[in-house]
C-alpha cells in the first residue's frame, strides 16, 4: 500500500540541503563584495561631489575678485583725470598768465574785441584743512591750517561784439572749469552797429599751491593731507 504523502529519499533532502547551502555562500559573498568596493565608490564620489564645491566656490571667489580688481582700476583711472583735471585748472602766481591767454583766446574765437583785461596781482592766505570757503577772507576760527596756500586772483574783462559772441564768451569761461566766483556781470547795447553788445565782468580765480618748504628746516615732508576746494568750476 502507497502512502497519501511521499516522502523524501536521503538523496533529495542532501541536494535540497546543498543547495541552501550554495545560495547561502553566494548571498555572502555578495554582501563581501558590495562592502569591499561599493563603499570605497561611495567614499570617493561624496569626495568629488565635495571637490567640485570648492572649485565652485573658488571659481566664485576668483569672479568677486577680478570684478574688484576691474572697478579699482577704473577708480584709480577715473582719481588719474581728476588730478590731471584739477592740475590744468588750478591756478597759482606762476601760471596766473594762462588765464590771460586763454581769455583772449576765447575773445576772438568769439568774433568779439577786447576792451579791458586786467588781472590782480594776487592774494593768498593759508587753507585750512576742514570745513574752509573760498570766498571767505580768512580761514574759519580755529580750523588747523593745511599744507596748502590759498591764491585770489581777481579779473576784470570788458569786450564788445556781437550778441552770440558775448553768449558764446560766457559759455567758454563757465565751461573752462576754473574755480572761481563771479563778482559783477552786466551786458548792455553799445548803440554801434559793428558790436551791438558790450560784455562787462569781474570774477575771482582761485587754487592751491603748497606752502614752501624752508630746505634748511630738515623738513622735506610731502604735503599728505590735499585740501577740500569745491570742484567742478564755479564756487557759488
């Protein structure tokens, strides 16, 4: 008589048994494997992950810099005009003749003729280092006097021509960029039909010079500290 349920031979249980066995063995060398290589992979792309950061960053960090690097440049072009501006038009005892030159030139470029054209001798004072005024007489009260002296020149100028030709003179003197203050201005009919308009003007130019500095003092300091004159032409 057969039985309901077959069993197993010896056979076929140690094949079973043999083959857990195998799978057993390839599961754990699996497992060895993955943790011999995968984590070492692992490690090095977090570590590339994290050096493509930083080169990123310095990237960063080099733009930033050459972006400065680029607008420290144009300061220092744009402070080189500026000094080279205010050296053309500051004026002193010894270049006190170019204002002459240039104000005739300006006449005739005008088509108009020259009637009068003096200039003062000149005065000075010392500038002080804060919170000074051209048009004052003296320094402020207890201001610390700066290294640099004060020069006034006053200018008388009459010329006649033509209407243009009295606008365009006004024109050129206001856009020369000196620094100076108008005093009188008057423009009236001459009643001549060759130059219908007379020009009449009187106006202070000023600048700055360093003091002079005694050679047998032992003191050859450069002037560090450059006086704050209004810029841009005309004092108000």
């Amino acid at each position: 008589m057969s039985s309901s349920k077959t069993r197993h031979s010896p056979r076929v249980r140690r094949a079973t048994h043999h083959d857990r066995v195998v799978r057993a063995l390839v599961a754990a060398v699996s497992l060895i494997t993955v943790v011999t290589f995968a984590i070492p992979w692992t490690n090095e792309y977090f570590d590339l992950q994290r050096d493509a950061a930083e080169m990123i960053d310095l990237e960063t960090k080099l733009a930033q810099t050459r972006e400065r690097q680029d607008l420290l440049e144009r300061v220092e072009e744009q402070l080189t005009s500026d000094l080279s501006h205010f050296v053309d038009v500051n004026i002193s005892p010894t270049n006190i003749e170019t204002v002459r030159e240039r104000l005739i030139q300006i006449v005739r470029s005008a088509e108009a003729r020259i009637r009068r054209l003096e200039i003062s001798p000149g005065d000075s004072r010392p500038w002080a280092i804060e919170s000074d005024d051209a048009r004052l007489e003296a320094k402020p009260i207890y201001a610390e006097d700066s290294q640099f002296a004060l020069h006034m020149h006053t200018i008388e100028l009459q010329a006649d021509g033509p209407l243009k030709g009295v606008e365009k003179i006004l024109t050129e003197v206001a856009n020369n960029g000196w620094m100076m203050t108008t005093k009188n201005l008057s423009i009236a009919p001459t009643g001549a039909r060759e130059s219908p308009m007379k020009l009449e003007i009187r106006f202070v130019i000023y600048g700055l010079k360093p003091i002079a500095v005694d050679p047998d003092s032992g003191d050859s300091q450069v002037p560090n500290e450059f006086a704050r004159l209004p810029v841009g032409g005309v004092v108000r």
